[in-house]
C-alpha cells in the first residue's frame, strides 16, 4: 500500500511563525503601552484647561536651562503695556477680560478667632477642584487681586481659570506682614483646605506680601494643607533650607521676577533658587528681562504656573 503524503515543515519555519508572531504582539504592545504614555502626560498637563492662551502666553523664550524649569522671557513694554492696555497701566483693552465670571464673585469676611478676614472669592466656598491664595504687597487689599482690568487683565484671567477648571480663588486683605498676618493666612490655607476636601491650596505672594509665604513655609500644619507656593517679584529667604516646606520637600516653588526689579533684585531670588535646584528641591523660574518690579504680576502665565505646582 502506498504511503500517503506526508506534509513536510522547512526547518525552522514554524520557529520562525512563532518569532514574527512574537516580534508583531510585541510592537503593538510597545505602541500601546506609548500611547498610554502620550495620554497620561497630556492628562496631567491638562490640570487646568486653557482660557485666552493666544494673549497670554509666553511671547518668546530667550534662554531655557535645568530641563526648561529656568527659563529668560522676552518682556517690552511697548508690547506688553502700551499695545495691551486702553490706557496703560490702567485699563487693559476689553479683549483680555470676561466679565460674567463677576456672577460668582463676592466680597466676605470670614471669621477666625477673634480677627476677621476680608476676602474676594470667586467660585464655590466648598468642594473645589484646587484653589488659588494670591497675598498682595504693601498697600494693597484684597481690591487689587481682584481687579479686572489692571495689571493687563491678568487676575480676570486667573478668576476664569478657576472657575472654569471647578477651582475657587481668594484675594484676601492681609493688615500685616509679620506673624499675626501669618496666622490670618495659615488659618484659612486650611479652612480652604478643608472646605475643598483636601485638595490642592496654592499660594502666591507678589512683593512684601512674600514675607506671608515665607512665614507660611515654617508652620507644618499649614505646609501640609499646600500644594505649592509662588513668589512674584519678592525678596529672597536666605533661611528657607530651615523651614519645615524644605525639610518636606513637598512644596514646589515657582519664582517669577523682573530683571531689572529695583525693589528686590532678581540676582538674590536667583541665588536661592539655584541653590534649591542643587538640592533636587522641586523649583521653577521665571525671569522676565528688562522687566521691574510688578512686570510679573502682570506677566505671569498662571495656567502655565498651576500646571507645573499641580503636575509635581
């Protein structure tokens, strides 16, 4: 009888199905795990979604150093000032605000202990996706975090970025700028934190209001109830390495400065942050050249600054 056919293999061959089989489920388990990637950076890049980017973004990096955490931006006051505002230094032209956010604006006191503390806040006093602490300089109150049109729109800008992210802001009126006024702020990062269910409580102090951060950085209970701090146009801490926000190392910080500020100069805030930076401290700077000494309250690209606090 005669013997039937019997299918014959090439050498190797079903080893080499078996290779391509693995080498194409690796591929595809490279692309997706790449995707995933993709999504999740672009995911916690997105903290806070964009409001009026095209006018307030960066205009043009002149330097990019440390990974791009020290960055030098292209600042001129013709462009930044007099083609910005209505009347400069006044009244920014009325594409760079929008108003309704007024709608979910008012004016409180808010009662701790025997000291009351005025404040503007915009959006919900509870539940908040983060909030924003802006503390003002000397001779400020809380009317000058929330003015809309001053300093080129840029606090009605911040007020919509809340709202519109499910955030809250308060513009508190500090009376002082030593330890009483410390005690005001730290009580109500942590009513904030409270009221918000834990979630993140930035604070950002412009000039002399940096003293109120720098004190806030040595009160453990209030650290703990923060996710960042910024210091706009403020004076150095040469002790901060003693704070408790240092021994934590969980409190990033953003500086943002003017080249040319006369009050405090950028070169001590610099030292600092360098020094910080050496450390594997979470920091970031921001130096606007020729800039002066309110270049940055105007200047500072807030969703780009609470997207970096609330990516660390």
């Amino acid at each position: 009888m005669a013997e039937a056919p019997v299918a014959r293999q090439a050498p190797n061959e079903g080893a080499d199905r078996v290779s391509m089989s693995t080498i194409l489920f690796s591929i595809r388990h490279l692309i997706g795990a790449l995707l995933f990637a993709s999504l999740a950076v672009s995911a916690r890049a997105e903290h806070v979604k964009p409001y009026k980017d095209a006018l307030f973004r960066y205009s043009k990096l002149l330097q990019e150093a440390d990974g791009g955490d020290f960055r030098v931006v292209d600042y001129q006051e013709l462009r930044d000032i007099n083609e910005r505002d209505q009347i400069p230094e006044r009244r920014v032209k009325r594409a760079y605000v929008s108003l309704g956010v007024k709608s979910v604006q008012v004016n409180e006191t808010l009662g701790f202990g025997e000291r009351g503390l005025d404040v503007t806040r915009v959006g919900p006093d509870r539940g908040a996706a983060f909030t924003v602490i802006f503390i003002h300089g000397r001779g400020g109150d809380r009317r000058l975090g929330a003015n809309d049109f001053a300093f080129g729109g840029n606090f009605n800008r911040l007020k919509n970025l809340a709202v519109v992210n499910g955030g809250t802001y308060y513009a508190p009126s500090v009376r002082s700028f030593d330890a009483a006024g410390v005690a005001d702020i730290s009580a109500l990062i942590r009513f904030a934190a409270e009221r918000s269910g834990g979630r993140p409580v930035i604070l950002s102090c412009a000039s002399m209001g940096s003293f109120i951060c720098w004190g806030i950085a040595r009160q453990e209970a209030a650290v703990s109830a923060l996710g960042g701090m910024m210091i706009m146009g403020g004076p150095a801490d040469p002790d901060f390495r003693k704070s408790a926000a240092y021994g934590a190392r969980l409190l990033p910080i953003l500086f943002s400065h003017g080249s040319r500020d006369s009050v405090y100069p950028a070169e001590s805030q610099v030292a600092l942050y360098r020094s910080l930076r050496s450390k594997a401290y979470p920091a970031r700077f921001v130096l606007f050249e020729t800039g002066s000494h309110g270049t940055p309250i105007r200047m500072t690209d807030w969703r780009e600054a609470l997207n970096w606090i609330l990516d660390r």
